[in-house]
C-alpha cells in the first residue's frame, strides 16, 4: 500500500486513524460527553461500512478515548490507482497517520472488479462482515437463514433426544435474537452452544468430545476446534459452531471460548429457557438473556458495533476446557474415515508386493482403513499386522478383511514407548525378515511424534528388516488450510534419511520408483541388532 500527503482536515481533529493494513483500518476518537462516536468508511466518498468506537483506551488524556476498527480483507481488490479512501465521524475527516486526511490507492487494479461495482453491491445490500469479507447482509439472505435455522432445529432435537440438552443460540446469533429480533447483518456463521450439567472441565470436554464422535455417527461432518466444534451436514458447506458452557465450582458460568464483559453470570441467574424469535424463526434463550448478554458482550451490548473484536475485546476464558491439538487431530481422523469410500489398495503397496523390497512378513504403520492390508495377505505375505490410533480406521479395516486370511488390524499408538515392539512380540512373527511400511504418517503428526514413531519402529526391527516410507515432501506448496489437521508438516528427505541412518539403518537407493514430483518413497535397511 501507498499513500500522498494531501491537505489536513481544517476541522478540529477528534480523533487519529493509527493502523491501516490489508486486514483492517483502526484507530481511536474523543468521545465527548457521547456515550458512542459513529465512524464511517469511505471510497471515492460513497460510504462502504460503518463502525461505533465503544472500546475505551487510554491515551494519557484526561479526556475519553475510544477505540473503532473497520475489517477490510476484501476491500482492495475493488480499488485501483487513484481511488481514495477517507474516514470520518461527524462530517470530519480523521487524519491518517503519516498521510494526511484521505489514502490515495496507487496499485493498479489486478482484476475486473471496480470501485464502481462495490458501491453497487453496497447498494443492494451487501456489507464487510466480521472478518472483512464481502457478503450479502445475513439481515437479507433468506435463504441462508432458512437453510441454517434448519440445521439447527435438526441439531437442537438430536441434543435433546440424546443428553438432555437445549442448544440456544450463543454469541453474535443470541445478540442478533435478542436486540434485533434477527440475524447481525456483519455475522459470518451461526453461533449455538448448550450448558453442560457436569462442572469439571476435564469432564466437560470430554463430553463433547464424545458428542462430536455421535453426530459423527449420525451423518454430520464434524471439526473440532480449540473451543468448540463446527457441524455441517455431510456433503454441504453450510455450518453451525456448538460452543460448550458449563458452572464451574464457584457457581459461575464458564465460557471457554471467552467473554467481554462484566459481572459474571451464576447459576442462579439462569431460570430456564423461553421461546425467542430470530427473524421469525422459533429459537430458544435463557428466559434471562440481558444478563448474559451483558457478561459476554459488556454493558453496552445493545448498540451494534462493527468493529468489536474478540482477540482485543476479551475479558477471560476458562482455558482448562479448550481442546487440546491431540484431541482435535484425534477428532479430525474419526471424522474422515467415517465419511471416507473404501479405497483400492495404493500403488505404494502394489509395488512392494513386486519388487525386491517384498517380505512374508508386513507390519503397516499408520494403516487408516485398511485398503493396503488385504492386499499384502492375497499376494503372498504370511502374517500382515497394521496398526493405527483411529478405533474408526481400524473398525472399518477389520470390517473389510475377509476372515481366514493372516492379516489383522489393531489400535495402537505408533509414538508409546516399546509399543510397536510389544505388538511385534504379541503377533509372534516368525524369523523372517519383516517390512515395516508407512504411507503419509509423518506428514500427519508434528516433528517430535514423526521421531518418536521412527524411533520405535527401530526398536523393534532386527537386522535386515525393511522399512518403507512414503511422503509429501518439502518442495511441495504449503496444504491448504483446511488440510491442516491432515497434514501438520512437509518433509525434507535429506534430514529424514539423516535420522534414520543416525538410529542404524542403511539407506537403500532407487529401491521404488518415485511416484510423482512431491510425494517421494525411502527405503532403509536396519543394519545392527541395537540403536
């Protein structure tokens, strides 16, 4: 970005425009005797969004200071050279730092999509949401709101039916519900959560970790995150986050995702729930709302403010129930394999059963659902034993191993200490020598699990045993991010094969054939009895 210094604004300054990057515009106003300062954003003078300065900060005034912040991811790529960008309260310009009172745009425009346009699409409704993207106000999406309000009434009667529990809408969405009667036009999801009737927190996650592992079951594509779990319908976009409340000890209410304001809400505040209406549609509430609204908003919750912001604005949160990155990626694989086909065996193992690397003997590390291991039994190998963490992968694998054939699947924890070697000893492997492979595990699990797991296979093969690895390797892009629970890491092949010479394998060269650019295969021979 760029900026001119053009003429200062002749009125009296009220305030400063401080931060102005791809992300968002921030910056603060005297508050007066007003209790809020409405801010405006403009392009080209056509407002584009609109913000309340409600945070007080402290400026080291005697005055009132209040903070405003605009998201603006999706603004750029509207403007072109020469566009001009200006903020205002009251009819006054606020200066910006180091450019003066307005923001000339000095890139040229890299899309078809204009100035023009945007204003056009203000003009029909659409507003910045929360994080600054572009959407059709959720005030005026319909459908959309038809659409979620559906999900969660299917939602509310599965908690009912199976725990006992009323979801009610939590958040921006109980906001909306109860100072508006509506959805907030700048909201970007539907927030819901329950209260838990257990206390501990230990207890309380582990509640809804077994809740998000049933609607897993019922159908429902789940993503547990740090402080709650996203829930759509399987095969569609659309979502819900369930956030989990619960009273502690003291009595008072427990917001793991966090809260913003004060005094907190004890048990005894909550007498029960009463219908609401959220853009006609039936909801349900605490019968006492203004009080919770109040602990997680703050006393000002009744005046819409655009430019709030959870990462600044928040108080407290009760930590000790988020989910930890193990839980989540625990989660995450019970999720793709109860929704994943059954797929044929991978190329990986169709050349190990043709190539010099073949052994009778197959220990697969990390086996998911199986697809490789009946392939390994039918094409001559006299004991195959694959293990994974996933109890849902090796659910479905066993489900496809047809009986009689020297091949299992077990549950097992390829990082416990001695545990592969225990597992090798309990499946009485003969003296032959055994072929330990591994299809994409170190790309799943972070750097330290990758070692551990490297470690113990050493352990418990002997000398002569082969081990097989194949990976996404480190000149592929970085993954998505919604692959990220899928893939923690890329992999460089020099330090990997570094490692495995320093626990006592050999490296055996051009043994597979390397099946693309970035997922790349090593071969490793154990050379001594110990490491």
């Amino acid at each position: 970005m760029s900026g001119n210094n053009s003429s200062l604004v002749t009125a009296q300054p009220t305030g400063q425009v401080e931060s102005f990057t791809r992300r968002s515009i921030q910056g603060w106003i005297e508050a007066g005797d007003a209790e809020f300062r409405r801010v405006v954003l403009k392009v080209n003078d056509k407002p584009v969004a609109a913000s309340v300065a409600s945070r007080d900060v402290d400026r080291g005034g005697s005055g009132t200071v209040r903070h405003f912040r605009f998201p603006t991811k999706d603004i750029w790529k509207f403007l072109d050279r020469g566009d001009v960008l200006t903020v205002e309260t009251d009819g006054v310009r606020l200066p910006i730092a180091g450019e003066g009172d307005k923001y000339l745009w000095r890139r040229a425009r890299t899309g078809d999509q204009s100035a023009a346009q945007l204003a056009e699409m203000i003009d029909k409704g659409y507003i910045f949401d929360k994080r600054g993207k572009l959407q059709l106000s959720k005030r005026k999406d319909t459908d959309w709101q038809s659409r979620v309000v559906s999900l969660y009434r299917q939602l509310n009667e599965i908690f009912r039916s199976e725990w006992g529990y009323t979801l009610f809408p939590s958040y921006g969405s109980m906001l909306g519900a109860v100072r508006e009667q509506g959805f907030i036009g700048h909201d970007d999801d539907f927030d819901c959560g329950y209260i838990s009737e257990k206390s501990d927190p230990e207890d309380v996650r582990q509640e809804l970790i077994g809740i998000a592992r049933r609607l897993v079951d019922a159908g429902f594509n789940i993503t547990l995150r740090r402080t709650c779990i996203h829930v759509r319908r399987r095969g569609e976009k659309l979502r819900i986050d369930i956030f989990h409340f619960y009273f502690g000890e003291t009595g008072e209410l427990q917001f793991p995702f966090g809260y913003a304001g004060e005094p907190p809400y004890m048990k005894e505040d909550f007498t029960g729930w009463s219908e609401a209406s959220l853009a006609g549609h039936r909801v349900f509430v605490p019968a006492n709302p203004d009080k919770l609204l109040a602990h997680t908003y703050g006393p000002n919750w009744r005046t819409p403010d655009p430019g709030f912001s959870w990462p600044k604005d928040r108080k407290g949160a009760a930590k000790e129930a988020n989910f930890s990155e193990l839980e989540r990626s625990d989660l995450f694989w019970y999720n793709h394999y109860a929704a994943a086909p059954l797929a044929e065996p991978s190329q990986l193992a169709q050349h190990l059963t043709a190539s010099s690397t073949k052994r009778p003997q197959i220990v697969d590390v990390g086996c998911g659902a199986g697809a490789d291991l009946a392939w390994y039994a039918a094409n001559g190998a006299k004991l195959v034993v694959g293990f994974d963490r996933s109890a849902a992968a090796v659910d479905l694998a066993n489900q496809r191993l047809r009986e009689g054939q020297p091949v299992k699947a077990v549950q097992a924890d390829a990082t416990a200490a001695g545990g592969i070697q225990d597992l090798v000893s309990r499946e009485q492997f003969g003296p032959e020598e055994k072929l330990f492979v591994s299809r994409l595990l170190l790309n799943a699990v972070e750097a330290a699990a990758g070692a551990k797991i490297l470690r113990e296979v050493r352990r418990a093969a002997r000398a002569g045993d082969i081990l097989v690895l194949e990976y996404l390797s480190d000149t592929a892009p970085q993954p998505p991010k919604a692959q990220w629970h899928r893939f923690r890491q890329l992999i460089n092949r020099t330090a990997l094969e570094d490692d495995l010479k320093s626990l006592g394998f050999e490296i055996v060269p051009d043994a597979l054939p390397e099946p693309g650019e970035h997922i790349q295969r090593t071969v490793a021979r154990a050379s001594s009895e110990k490491i």
